[in-house]
DNA sequence: GCTCGGATGGTCT
DNA sequence: GACCATCCGAGCG
C-alpha cells in the first residue's frame, strides 16, 4: 500500500458454514469478493465508520487480518492514524484499515501485485490459536490465530 | 491499569 | 429497525 505496512502478527479465519461469516447465508452485494478467486482482497466497512482488510482463501472463506506489526512507511502510518505510540497503529482491523488507507477500491484487487506486496516469513513463526473477539455468533470457535509473543496484538491470546 | 458508552452508517430482515 | 468481524475518550482506581 504504497511503501505502508509491516509483518501480519494477529489474523482470524471465517469459513463457509460459519454463523460469524460474512458469506454466512449465501451471496449478498457487499460480500461478492468472498465468492470470487482465492488471494484477492475482501474489504467490508464494520461499524459504519471503519474499514476492515481481509484475504480470500478458499470460495466463501476469508482471513481478516487483525494486526500488524508496522516495519515500513511508519511516518505516514502515524499521519494517518493521528497516533503518536506505534503499539497502536495497526493493533485492530479498523486500525489497519486508516493507516493503510483501506477503502472500497481495494475491494477485489489481487494480492499477488500492487498496491500489495504479500510475502512469507524466512522462518516458519510459531502459531498460537484462540477464540474470535468481537463477534456474537460461533464465539467458541478457535479461529484466532497470530504470534502471541508480539507486541502489536488487538489483545493478548 | 480498568470498564463503560457514544459515534456512526451500511446491510439485511 | 436491529444488528454489527470497531475504536476512542471519559471516568474511575
């Protein structure tokens, strides 16, 4: 997103068939981009006022990504965010969404090429799992997943 | 450190 | 008209 962003430490799974997703219920206009390819963008506004990022994995199933920890483009990460601690510039989905500028353009575009730039880490990070936050329905599943050594973690696991 | 509640608007029933 | 995959600031300890 031009030259912004940093290592995904925080992400949560939503699968078809689960009461907590989006495509929970078939095909709707604002959830299309779950239906399509894998490794394309599904943007949704939560709350009527913050944009959440999420990747496509399989049809129906997407991972929306919670937490990042910020590496590149700080300065204008902070611009946007309005932020002076780091710990807070991309700890949250709405958070990433204002410091990367997430909005409706993403919304569809592949992820293998600009504005994004994905890539694995070197060394394979030791995982942990934990129940969803923020949601009503399916809340017992584990679905949580991300570094729970980081210090840039929505809360801890 | 914590909890609580308001802001805010698209989506679906 | 209710429901949200949220955030932030105020108030309290």
């Amino acid at each position: 997103m031009s030259g912004v962003g940093g290592i995904i430490v925080e992400t949560e799974a939503y699968l078809p068939d689960d009461a907590a997703s989006h495509s929970y219920g078939g095909m709707t206009e604002r959830n299309r981009a779950m239906f399509g390819p894998s490794a394309q963008a599904y943007v949704y506004l939560s709350y009527g006022l913050h944009w959440c990022l999420n990747f496509v994995c399989l049809p129906a199933s997407a991972v929306l990504i919670r937490a990042i920890e910020p590496k590149w483009g700080l300065e204008t990460m902070r611009e946007r965010r309005g932020v002076s601690r780091d710990r807070l510039l991309c700890s949250g989905p709405g958070r990433i969404g204002q410091a990367l500028a997430i909005n409706m353009e993403q919304n569809g575009l592949p992820l293998w090429r600009e504005p994004f730039c994905l890539r694995l880490p070197e060394a394979r990070p030791e995982i942990s799992a934990g129940a969803r936050i923020g949601i009503s329905k399916a809340v017992e599943q584990p679905w949580r997943f991300g570094l729970a050594n980081s210090n840039f973690l929505s809360r801890k696991f």
